[in-house]
C-alpha cells in the first residue's frame, strides 16, 4: 500500500516523482476533479494539471459523483495512481460516498497502486473530514450528516498550516478523538503499509 497525502499537490513535486514505480511518461494517472466542481476560482487546479503535464503524466481527468462502484473500476482499471485534488471537502465526500469511491481505492491499493490526496483528497483518506470545520465553523455540508471518510489511514490531518492556526488547533485537539497529523504546504505523509514518514522541507510540527 503506497499512499501520498499532500497539503498542495504539485508543490511537492519532487516527492511525488520519488514514489512513482516508472518514469512519469508512463504512468497513468486518474485526476479526481470532484471537490473542485463547487469552486468559482480554479487556479490552483489549473496550476496542478500544467505541473502534472509538464512532468511527463498521462492525465485524464474524471468526476466520481456521477458514476458507480462499477464504472469506477473499469475506469480506473489500466491507471498507475489516483490523484485526489483539493477543494470543497464535503461535495468530494458526498460524491465519494455515493459512487463507491472508498471501496474502488480499497482494491485499488491492493493492486500496488498509489492514491495521492490534496487537501480535500487528503481529508478524504482520514476516517473522518473533522479538521475541515476546525477553520471554518460554518461550512456547505452539501447535506451530510456523516462524516466519516475513507479511514485507509489511521489518523486525521491538519492541512495548509501556517503559525496562526496554533491556538486553534491547540482547542481542537481537546475533543479530537483520533491522532491528528499536521502539514504545511511544503509537506506530505508518506504511507507505505503500516510505516508513515513525513516527506518534504522542514521539521514535523508538533502542537
């Protein structure tokens, strides 16, 4: 089980291309576009694709909500890895929930193959989206009432860190059930079977 989970995607560039089982050029790589259908300003998707193609990938690009388990798996079938890219964090999980999403990956990964999350497709991984209120209070859960996520990794991230959200992580990890991990935007977890190493610049931060 290989598994990348990222605050910014591309901006750990040189992480990705060292996991990867073969030159980009080869690779095959499902763009999971779900949670950026609900953005106004796509920059940062835009931004990743070019980055994505620049580096060699075959890029297709795919909206899970509309799509079941089955079509998932005939999609996803000849792809190398499976990039989740960020944005709203509840309409990803919404649509993930709906098509079979987490079971797809499941099998997926058995195969020897890698899930890579931004954001959003970070929190998707976790076993729950919790830190996506932690900043935001009052959000679009697009309906939800579970928010209970993928749970192929352990623990709960805390992503696109900066100094000032010190105090409020320092409230939340009061009530937080499960471990919490925190990335900047120059970081990423490393999850190779049950080993989790944190990759990129600078120290693990630790609150």
């Amino acid at each position: 089980m290989k598994i990348l989970l990222t605050s910014a995607g591309m901006q750990v560039k040189d992480e990705i291309l060292k996991i990867l089982p073969k030159q980009p050029q080869q690779i095959h790589l499902a763009y999971i576009l779900d949670a950026t259908k609900q953005i106004k300003n796509k920059t940062f998707l835009h931004r990743d694709k070019e980055k994505l193609l620049q580096a060699g990938f075959q890029v297709e690009g795919i909206f899970i909500g509309d799509k079941n388990e089955q079509e998932l798996q005939e999609i996803l079938k000849d792809k190398d890895v499976i990039f989740v890219q960020g944005g709203q964090p509840f309409y990803l999980l919404k649509q993930a929930k709906k098509s079979g999403f987490s079971y797809v990956v499941r099998e997926f990964l058995r195969q020897g193959k890698i899930y890579i999350g931004v954001s959003a497709g970070t929190y998707l991984a976790c076993p729950t989206i919790e830190p996506a209120f932690w900043k935001r209070k009052k959000r679009a859960t697009w309906g939800l009432k579970d928010f209970s996520a993928m749970n192929i990794v352990p623990f709960l991230i805390f992503v696109h860190y900066l100094p000032r959200h010190k105090k409020l992580l320092e409230q939340a990890l009061k009530t937080c059930k499960y471990p919490v991990r925190i990335l900047t935007d120059d970081q990423a977890l490393l999850v190779t079977d049950d080993k989790v190493e944190l990759v990129g610049k600078g120290p693990e931060i630790v609150i």
